[in-house]
C-alpha cells in the first residue's frame, strides 16, 4: 500500500511540474513613453533545470540575447535581459497558461521607463 501511495505521490507532482523548455514565439505589446502602442515580436529559447531557467530571447529568430536570473516556481517564470540600449535590463514576469506563456515585460531605455504586456506560444 506505501508503494502505491508513494507512486502516485510521484507522479502526481510530475504532472503538475511546468515543462517550460522548449521554442516560444509571440510578441510583446509596448506602451511608450509618449503613449504609443508599440508591437515588438519575440523569439524565445528556453532551457528549464529544476527551478532554473536559461536561454535566449530576440526580436527575430536570428538575433539572440542571453536571459540572465531565470527561475521557474510552478507555472511562473522570470528572467532578465541586458541590452546595449539600456544600462538596466529589462525583466519579464511570465506565466504558463493553456494559451503559452503570457505576462509583463518591464524596463528602462532612455531615461524612459517601458511596459509592456507578453503573449507566446510554443514554435515547435
């Protein structure tokens, strides 16, 4: 009976784990300074370890940054984004629903604080 027991404790947490890992595309809706909508598209790899998350974002497949400070807790993520543009990275706070992965994109460019709101789906 323990076995059993233990068994569906044990599968049960790894169908309730977020598989994040994987190509995401979508875009991110921006919100400029002087209150403009702007869409940015976005291409994302990601890489999940546990609670750890690395990989690369950009704004076509070919144009890749490193995420830096990514961390999976359930089905939330977060990671951040240095650009040459900004001194300050930009940090996406995402979430894992049925649609992908959607959330906020925040940052600072230009003396300028930048929001934006995250929409992707898997690309594979």
């Amino acid at each position: 009976m323990k076995r059993i027991l233990f068994c569906f404790l044990i599968t049960l947490l790894t169908l309730s784990a977020a598989e994040i890992s994987g190509k995401w595309s979508g875009m991110v809706q921006i919100k400029t300074p002087d209150g403009d909508n702007m869409t940015v598209p976005l291409f994302v790899e990601l890489q999940q370890k546990g609670q750890e998350l690395s990989g690369t974002i950009g704004r076509s497949a070919d144009e890749k940054m490193a995420i830096a400070n990514g961390k999976v807790d359930g089905k939330k993520l977060s990671f951040q984004v240095s650009t040459q543009e900004s001194a300050n990275p930009f940090k996406f706070e995402l979430a894992l629903t049925d649609a992908g992965l959607e959330g906020q994109m925040t940052g600072q460019r230009e003396n300028a604080q930048i929001t934006g709101t995250v929409t992707m789906k898997r690309s594979e």
